[in-house]
C-alpha cells in the first residue's frame, strides 16, 4: 500500500503564495500520474493538477496560470506551487497517485484563502 503525506498548508491572504508538499512511502515511477485534487465545503473533490511523465501537466481550467505541479521522482514526492490564490482556492488538499491501477489518496491539507 501506497501512502501519501501532505504538508505545508495553512492561511494566506488573497493574492499570496503557498507551496504543498507531498511524501510517497514507497517508489512511484514518473510514469505514474500524482498530483493534487482538493475538495471544498459542499463541493466534490476535483482535479486542481496532475502530472506524469510523457504528458504534459493537466491542470484545472480554474488554476491554469497560477499553480504549477513540480515531481521530484529520486524523492518520490510531489509538489504544488499556488501563486496568487484566491478566496475560491480555500479547500482540503489532497494528494493523489495512481499505481498499477489502485488510487492512492493523502489525509488532505487545509488551505485557507483570507484576508
């Protein structure tokens, strides 16, 4: 079983920048997809950023040109750059892998967009 821990999420004010991170326990190839999806109050989780080898990142249309998805694979971890947030960004993180078919999913991060 994959595991996957989320840190470095918090408040910011609009217009800020934060970064996520995100620790696999266990080797997940770059071919892999691993990502971000996240998860708002009376919403369902969506995809905020996915990345995999071979492919350019598919990001949510809500986040294109404001977050970048960055994999470091030697560490078998996954990152989320968040630039000019927005109040709408508030969610529950969570990162995301797909291996050998099974979905992997982080406990969630909360990030809060306020001023």
């Amino acid at each position: 079983q994959v595991k996957l821990v989320e840190s470095g999420g918090g408040l910011v004010q609009p217009g800020g920048s934060l970064r996520l991170s995100c620790q696999a326990s266990e080797v997940i190839f770059a071919s892999n997809p691993m990502g971000w999806y996240r998860q708002a109050p009376g919403k369902q989780r969506e995809l905020v950023a996915v990345r995999r080898s071979g492919r350019d990142p598919n990001y949510a249309d809500s986040v294109t040109g404001r977050f970048t998805v960055f994999r470091d694979n030697a560490r078998n971890s996954v990152h989320l750059e968040m630039n000019n947030l927005k109040p709408e960004d508030t969610a529950v993180y969570y990162c995301y892998a797909r291996v050998e078919g099974q979905t992997y999913w982080g406990q969630g991060t909360q990030v809060t967009v306020s001023s």
